[in-house]
C-alpha cells in the first residue's frame, strides 16, 4: 500500500476506537450527549492529521532536507489557529490569562520538569542532541499538539460531553478523557505494511501522561502550561 493509503487506514483505526468509545459514553451520558459536536470533534481530527501529514503525504515537503516535519506541524497549527478563532480564543485556551486557584498546577509543573531534567541528566549519552533536533522538540510538539487536543478538539468534546466531576479542583469530563485515549492511539496505533500495530506501552507513556496535560488545561483555563509541560518533557532528554 502507498503511504497516503496506509496513513488513511492509521486515521480511521483511530476514529473507529473513539467513535466506539464515544457512543459508549452516549448510551452513559445519554442526557447530555450532543451527536453534532461529536462527529464535529471526528471531523476535526481528520483535518488535522490532513495537515499534520501534508495531505496524507502527498503534498510536497518545504523543507525537504529536514530530519523533522516542520511543514506538517506548521500547517496542523496553522489550521487549529483558525479553528480556535471560530471556537472561541479564550474558549480554547489560547490565553496567558490563568484561572484563579492556578497555583497547584504551577507547583506540578516544577516539580515534573525538575524530575524529568534529572532523569534525562542520569540516563543521557553526555552529547546533546543536533541543533535541528533541539529546536524541533522544544517547539513544535507542544505549540501544536496542545493547540488540538488539549485546546480545539477538548472543546468540542466537551460540549458532547458537558457533563464533568471535579478532579483536584479541575472540571474533567469524558470528552476530555477521550482526548487522552486519542492522543495515546496517535502513538502507538498504526497500519503499515505488517497491518495493524499497536504498542500498550507506547499508549501508557503518551495517554497518561497526557492526562496531567488534561488536568493543567482545565486547571489554568489556559494552554500556556500544557505548551511549556510538553515542550520540557520532549526537549529535556535532547540536551544531555
């Protein structure tokens, strides 16, 4: 198979395993299910792994000699740009502004940056990472990835979602917990030419810690702590 076909097949193993999760969570949640905001959320999806992959790898690369895919990540985060503007910029998270009682999500933060700056200091090779790589990981992971699921797709979600329970003093609702299984799946579920494969813990290292992702977004109202969590744990192990 091409890699257009294969990445089509990637993205609708993703989407029938939300969409499966999902209309369990309806039969649950029955009272406050919205179907529309739910296919909307699907779509969202698509159109973002669409521009992640440079329309499924078959639009030219701009910078071909990369190791990275910038041009994919631009685009992906060009286009949530646009979408938290129709959603609601501050609605998305796409705010300095942050929630009163922030604080303890300040606090986490700190703690899990030092914790992971030391254990990339213990386990590294003693030679950073190329320059190419560092700027990369300490860019675009979480511009991007946080500005989808923790910003854009956690919206609609939740409004397919509205119900919620207060979780450290943070609303977290099933939509949200959707946003955690998709971003784990987007890691670890893929087709390619052996088929179907799928890495339990590639999807316990990406889905869980996307959960205190979850829990910072929702906590601060804002992206900016999701961005600068991500971004740390992605480039930290770049620089030892």
């Amino acid at each position: 198979m091409t890699p257009m076909q294969n990445e089509l097949m990637t993205v609708g193993l993703h989407v029938g395993v939300v969409a499966a999760l999902g209309f369990a969570g309806a039969a649950v949640f029955r009272g406050s299910f919205r179907p529309a905001w739910f296919a909307g959320a699907l779509a969202l999806y698509i159109v973002y792994d669409a521009l992640l992959t440079r329309g499924f790898w078959t639009l030219p690369d701009m910078f071909p000699g990369s190791e990275w895919n910038w041009t994919g990540k631009l685009l992906s985060f060009a286009g949530m740009a646009v979408a938290a503007v129709l959603l609601g910029r501050r609605k998305v998270g796409a705010t300095l502004r942050q929630a009163p009682g922030s604080r303890a999500a300040w606090v986490v933060f700190v703690v899990l940056a030092a914790a992971l700056f030391a254990l990339a200091w213990r386990t590294g090779d003693g030679r950073p990472d190329d320059l190419e790589t560092i700027a990369f990981q300490w860019t675009m992971p979480g511009l991007d990835e946080e500005l989808f699921f923790r910003g854009a797709l956690l919206v609609a979600l939740n409004e397919a979602f509205a119900a919620c329970a207060r979780i450290f003093g943070a609303p977290i609702g099933y939509g949200g917990l959707l946003t955690a299984v998709l971003f784990g799946l987007v890691h670890a579920l893929d087709y390619g030419a052996a088929g179907v494969g799928f890495d339990a813990m590639t999807f316990a290292a990406t889905g869980g810690p996307s959960l205190i992702l979850l829990w910072m977004r929702e906590k601060t109202g804002s992206l900016l702590l999701p961005v600068l969590a991500h971004n740390v744990s992605n480039g930290a192990f770049t620089l030892f």
